[in-house]
C-alpha cells in the first residue's frame, strides 16, 4: 500500500488532506468523525477580531437598554460587565485540541497590530500545532498604493512571527499584483507556508429589493485552476510549504495539487456537501492513483507538473491563453 505521510510546517501528517476552516470544526464531534475517516489534520474556524467588536458593541447597547428597564428604578439592576472577547473562542479551540490526536490549526483574522499579536499568543497557548493567519482584507481605498497594502501585512507576519514559536502559515489573497513576489517576502521573513487561496465571498445586488445581498456558496472544481498554477508556479522557487485551497473535490483534485507541488490540499466544500465521509472516497481515489502509477510515496510525484520541472513550463504563463485564442479562429 502507498504512504500517504507527509510533512507541513515541519510537522508530520498521515496524509495531506487537511479539512479546511469551515463549520465543521463547529461541533467537537465532527472534528472526531474528520480524525476517524482519516482527515490529516484540520484547521479550526477563524477568530474574527471584527465579530469580537459587534458582539461587544450589542451586549453593550443592550445593558445600557435593560439598566433603567422600569421607569421606577432609581440605579442600574445589572452590576458592571464586561464583553469575554476571545475567551469562549480560545476555550473552544483548547477543547478541540484537547479532543483529537490530529494536528490542529488555529486562524485567526484581526484588525489592529496589537490584536494580531496578543490573539495569536493566546491561541498558542490553546496547544494547537501550528497558526493559519487568515489576512482576508479589501484594499478598497484608491488612494492606497499596493505596496502599502503588502507592507501592512509583512509587518503584521513579523509582528506575529515573533510573538510565537509555533510555526505560522499565511493565507493569501489571489489579487495581489505580483503574487510571486509576495509570497518569496513571506518566505524571507520565516513564514512556514502559505495557503493559496483565501476563497472571497463576493456580494450580489437583488434587482428586485435594489439592495446588496450575501450568500455561502461552494467552491466548484474550476476555482482549482488559480491556486493550481501559482503552486506550480512556485514550487522549487521558495522554502516554504504550500498549501492548495478552494476547488478540490475529487481523488483527482489531489493529484492535480501534489503533481503542482503542494505540501497539502485543504478541503472544505466537497465535505460539506458530500458528508464526512468523502474523505475516505478522497483518499481511497488518491491511493488507487498512486498504486495504478506504481507511487510508493507522495515526495515521488509532488512537484513532477510544476514549472520547475515540466517539459514546457511557459504552459503554466502564457501558451494556453495563446493556444486557445489561435484555436478559435
């Protein structure tokens, strides 16, 4: 049979297929039934430091609404409290640690420097193997260049690299200017990995109520190509493990993302819509693969389609597009 073991971040791992931030890390039991069906890890839903703030700002508003409740009473009925902040999130990922022999990963997305600093220190101390900072941020502002857009979040990995001794992941944006380049200023600083990508959910407009809406939607397979080529990209170019995210669905799907070169493959839709158990039909399809090509390990194929290592390597630039448009003519 062909081993599936792999490493990330330094840390070893039964296979790579990591269930990805999701609502499955939501309930203990189910990051129990992803260790059982063989999940290689899982990464635990991010805190918000934005949703820390709303939930502050609507306990506050309603204490100041329920203090004088009667017209009658002469002082506050309630005593002085204070919102928990993070401590009903780190008490859950310390549960979940706590529940599963697996690597466990944290995310955590902020706001302010200082927060991403003492968020990250408190969820080390959860016991989690290693962080995923979740840098899911809009540069909406035109009078912001993109070179202060990336300085902030390299000072922000800095900040957060030394404030912790576990190893750190950053998970990217696709829209950056010059992905490559943000990703080697990543690897200088001493991040571990990167995941590719941070999956935006885009809002619509309802023509009808003329008014802008939000929808969870899944990933779908085609999404797989943007991260598929910056890993192929990449790979062999930088020190850091990569990790492909968003459009994975299939045995094949894992394939594609080892033979580009990454480290793991994180999953997410296609558990959430298949069920927990896909991830025995994902590894099972990743296995029969590997035996059908006489692979006896993962470190024999990764990387063989990367550019590094293609007999074309301008496919993975701008020969297709050239390709298709000559096509269609």
């Amino acid at each position: 049979m062909a081993n599936l073991s792999t490493s990330y971040m330094g840390i070893n791992l039964k296979n790579p297929v990591i269930v990805a931030a999701s609502s499955i890390s939501n309930y203990v039991d189910k990051v129990k039934q992803a260790e059982s069906l063989g999940a290689g890890g899982l990464v635990i839903r991010s805190l918000f430091e934005e949703q820390i703030q709303a939930d502050g700002i609507t306990m506050a508003e309603f204490m100041e609404r329920a203090a004088y409740i009667s017209p009658e009473v002469q002082s506050p009925i309630f005593p002085p409290l204070a919102h928990g902040g993070p401590r009903e999130h780190l008490m859950w990922v310390e549960k979940t640690r706590n529940a599963v022999k697996m690597p466990i990963f944290a995310s955590l997305n902020a706001v302010n420097p200082g927060t991403w600093t003492s968020y990250a220190k408190q969820l080390e101390e959860t016991g989690i193997d290693g962080l995923e900072v979740n840098y899911y941020t809009v540069a909406a502002d035109p009078d912001t260049p993109g070179s202060d857009v990336e300085k902030a979040m390299f000072d922000i990995i800095e900040a957060v690299k030394a404030e912790v001794k576990i190893p750190v992941a950053v998970k990217l944006s696709p829209y950056f200017t010059s992905t490559a380049n943000v990703v080697k200023e990543l690897d200088k600083r001493g991040v571990d990995a990167v995941v590719m990508f941070n999956r935006f959910l885009q809002p619509d407009i309802d023509v009808d109520d003329e008014s802008i809406t939000n929808a969870m939607t899944w990933s779908t397979p085609a999404e797989m190509r943007v991260p598929l080529r910056w890993v192929a990209l990449l790979y062999g170019r930088v020190k850091l493990d990569m990790a492909l995210n968003t459009g994975v669905h299939s045995g094949r799907d894992l394939v594609k993302a080892l033979l580009a070169g990454a480290s793991v493959v994180q999953v997410a839709s296609a558990l959430l819509q298949n069920g927990l158990p896909y991830l025995s039909t994902l590894l099972l399809e990743l296995q029969n693969w590997m035996e059908e090509k006489d692979y006896e390990s993962l470190d024999e194929f990764r990387g063989k389609a990367s550019q590094k290592n293609t007999p074309n390597p301008f496919g993975f630039e701008r020969a297709q597009y050239m390709q298709l448009l000559m096509s269609q003519e």
